[in-house]
C-alpha cells in the first residue's frame, strides 16, 4: 500500500505541474511506531530499481520478509510488554533509560512478539526500518538509517545519549538486532510528532493537539540536569537539538471521541448547542467534576468509565452519581476535565529553572472551535495560537528539507532555530485566537490540586477492584 502511494504521489505531482529540477531537498515525516522488515535481499533490489516500472512490481514480492507492516495501533503486545520492563527492571526503570515505560505500539515490543511468534520471518530478516527510515530508503536506493528522534518511541534507545541500549536490544531482539536495526544517526526524516513539533512550535511554546486523542508536546530545552523520566508520559530526544534537547509528550487515548459523546448525549450532536452550554457555565462548573474514559486510558494507565465528583463545604471532592450533574454542566466538565489532567503534569515537566511557557498552539480537528479555543487559553494561561497550514507533520518534514538545503549553503553551523527566526512565526501563518483572562486563570489554576485528589481517588479505587 505504501510503495503505491509512493507511484500515486508522484503521478499526481506530475499531473499538478511541478517542475521537479526545481526541488532542492527532500523530507518527510512518518507515522510513528509503524516498522518494516526487509529481507536479506532487500539492499539488491533498492539498488536495482528501474524508474520504467513501479515500485510494487520490483519490491513487493522480494523486499520484505514480513509483508504486513506493524503499526501504532496494534495493541497484540501486552505480553511482551510485561516481560521487558520485569527483564529490565520495572515500568520505572524502562521509562529511565529509553524515555518511556513499555507500549504495545513500541516497535521494540513488536520486534520482541515477532521473534517469539514467527521465528522464520524475523531469521529472513536483514533490516529493520521505522516508516521514516522506509521512505527515504525508496528515494536513496538503500536502506536509511533511523532518525533518531523517532527512534526515541521504540523502547530500545537511551534517550539520552542517542545509543542504541544494549540490554534492551538483547531483551527485545537478541544480539542479532543491533545488525538489523542498523546506525542511528540525524536523517532528515522523522516521526510525525516530531515533524509536528518542528512545523508548529518555537522554544517556549507547548503544542496541543485535539484530534482523536488528545497529545500534548513540550520542547524541553538544554539543562544542566537530565529532565524527569515518568512511566505517564514519553521523553523523545528532539529532531533538530538532540541529544541537547528533548520533546516530552502526553498522549490520551480519549480526546475527540470522549468530547462527541458528551455532546451528543447531553446537546443533541449539535456543536452549536454544546458551545452555548460550555459557555452557559462557570470556570469549575459549581464544583461538579467529571473524569471520561470511554476507551480504556493511557492516562492515567488503563482507566475506563466516567466518575463524577462535587467539592464540599470544605473543598475536598467527593465522589457522586451521573444523575447527580446537572446535564448543563457535562458539556464543559468533560473539557476541564482532559485539559485539567495536561495541566496538572506540566510543572513536573519542565525544568526546575525553565522560563515560563510563552503560547500554546493548537491542532487538530477540535483546534477549529473557538468556545474550546477560549477555554483552552484561560485553563493553561496562555495565548492560543492556530496555523494556518492543515498538514503539520507534512510542514515539518518540509521545514527539515529546507534545513538541511540551508545547512549545505553557507550555513554549516547554523541552528534550525536560528533559521526559524529568520523566518518567523508569520511564514508558517501563526494567528493568535484566544487570550487568557486574568481572573478565569487564576480560577482555573485553583482547580489543579481538586482534580488532582479525584483522580488518584479513581486510581486507587481502579486498581482496588482489579487486583
């Protein structure tokens, strides 16, 4: 499927007109966790390829010893996922050293139910690629070796120093897999977090995401200390920085999905009449609070059901019935609620010493609605900005092109924030679309701790009933 869209991409190109002796530098960006096996004669075949036939007919049968790519959502590793963090330790230990506890999407995991479920294809395998290191190899005619800011969601890299980790490769591959992962060096192409952190954040900014999950992306600049490591979230070494810099990054499982329901159970699927609600209610919602996790979570770890809370006379929550909320209320709860819990694990982040963040930008399908745009400004405190462009991943795999072009031409030593700055923020059409009001802020920064204590009452009472 991905050597045809390779053919139609470029047809299409033709089609459009593009003057390809115009292109001074390629990149791209891909989704991350996705993986390739290629075979033993793999490296003979990208060597080969003849521009008069297509791209399937040459690689398809004779390229790949597993035809059938891995990707982020398969979730068949949760086995695996429990025999490496006890091989390595615990969750702790893992998140310790490649930056994040284990996840079935992890390409280390995969690697590792590979080995054990299909020993032949995993012995016919000569390479391993991420989907960012499997497109370039199309155009070098070899196979590329692993950006290593994509690297960095793989469970098998110190994300650190930017090494493969020794232990882990053996824990996940056997001492055969650092031959067929190969070096792990910068390349242009890289994951589409990373590319989105690239195309849509300066130093400074944090980067919101509200699409079907909810992610949030913090460029974590140099430090004296190495930044905290914690099994809710993922630490990538940056695709520009490393390994000075980092991306820290939280990922939930329920974002857009969570927010239709409640709008359509309690506004009549109809986003007008859920933002008269939002807007009809208070900061806080009188008090009332409601978790949502209509698929199990990633955030807190394995969480599914809704919990509604009210605070009492003396401020502490205490948990309610459904029936117990007013239906008002819902629509802007469920929004406190997912940003609430971003905001709640920012400052344990960030650097002791880092400065204050400057503006969030938003993304994603639910970036377009101004009430949560508004709400999103006062619950974080900062300016909301928007881009303009609609394919951020695909921005920042351009801005990499157009980084290393401006590297080679007079600019060896040059920063990719250096070149940023030369562009500002306006090349990429940023517009500020909310601003914080004081006194909402301040409301909002008072609800932190409450939502806190609710959550780690539904953890406890989580874990409780599943031991």
């Amino acid at each position: 499927m991905w050597l045809d869209a390779f053919e139609l991409l470029a047809e299409r190109m033709k089609q459009a007109g593009v003057d390809f002796d115009s292109i001074a530098a390629v990149s791209g960006a891909g989704q991350q966790h996705g993986s390739v096996f290629w075979s033993h004669q793999a490296e003979e075949a990208l060597a080969s390829l003849d521009p008069t036939q297509t791209l399937t007919s040459q690689l398809a049968s004779k390229a790949f010893s597993l035809p059938r790519a891995p990707i982020w959502q398969d979730s068949s590793t949760t086995r695996e996922c429990a025999e490496i963090e006890d091989a390595i330790g615990g969750p702790q230990s893992l998140a310790d050293i490649s930056g994040s506890r284990a996840y079935e999407r992890f390409t280390g995991t995969q690697i590792a139910r590979i080995r054990k479920v299909n020993p032949e294809a995993y012995q016919a395998t000569s390479r391993i690629s991420l989907v960012s290191s499997f497109m370039p190899s199309l155009f070098l005619g070899r196979i590329a070796p692993i950006e290593i800011s994509d690297a960095s969601g793989m469970n098998l890299m110190d994300v650190l120093t930017c090494k493969w980790n020794d232990s882990l490769l053996d824990i996940c591959g056997g001492p055969e897999l650092r031959s067929k992962l190969g070096p792990c060096i910068i390349a242009p192409f890289t994951g589409d977090n990373p590319a989105t952190v690239v195309a849509l954040s300066f130093p400074g900014d944090a980067l919101l995401s509200l699409g079907t999950s909810t992610t949030f992306l913090l460029s974590i600049p140099p430090a004296d200390s190495p930044p905290k490591r914690f099994t809710t979230s993922h630490l990538l070494s940056h695709p520009t920085t490393a390994p000075d810099a980092q991306i820290a990054m939280l990922c939930y499982k329920n974002g857009a999905l969570a927010r239709e329901q409640i709008r359509d159970r309690y506004a009549d699927r109809d986003w007008s009449k859920y933002n008269t609600l939002v807007d009809g209610e208070t900061a806080g919602c009188d008090g009332y609070m409601g978790l949502y996790f209509p698929l199990p979570e990633i955030i807190p770890d394995g969480l599914k059901g809704e919990f509604y809370f009210r605070t009492n006379e003396s401020g502490a929550p205490i948990q309610i019935g459904e029936n117990e909320v007013p239906r008002t209320c819902q629509p802007r709860m469920i929004l406190e609620s997912q940003f609430l819990s971003i905001r709640s694990r920012i400052a344990a982040i960030l650097p002791p010493d880092a400065p204050p963040l400057q503006r969030l930008v938003v993304t994603g399908g639910s970036s377009a609605n101004q009430t949560i745009r508004q709400l999103a400004a006062d619950l974080f405190n900062m300016k909301v900005y928007i881009s303009s462009t609609k394919e951020a991943a695909g921005m920042g795999g351009a801005l990499l092109a157009k980084y290393s072009w401006w590297k080679q031409n007079g600019n060896s030593r040059g920063t990719f924030e250096e070149m940023s700055a030369m562009m500002g923020s306006e090349a990429l059409g940023m517009k500020c679309v909310a601003e914080p009001r004081e006194d909402v802020a301040m409301q909002y920064e008072a609800l932190v701790a409450p939502y806190t204590t609710c959550e780690e009452q539904v953890v406890q009472a989580w874990a409780t009933k599943n031991v």
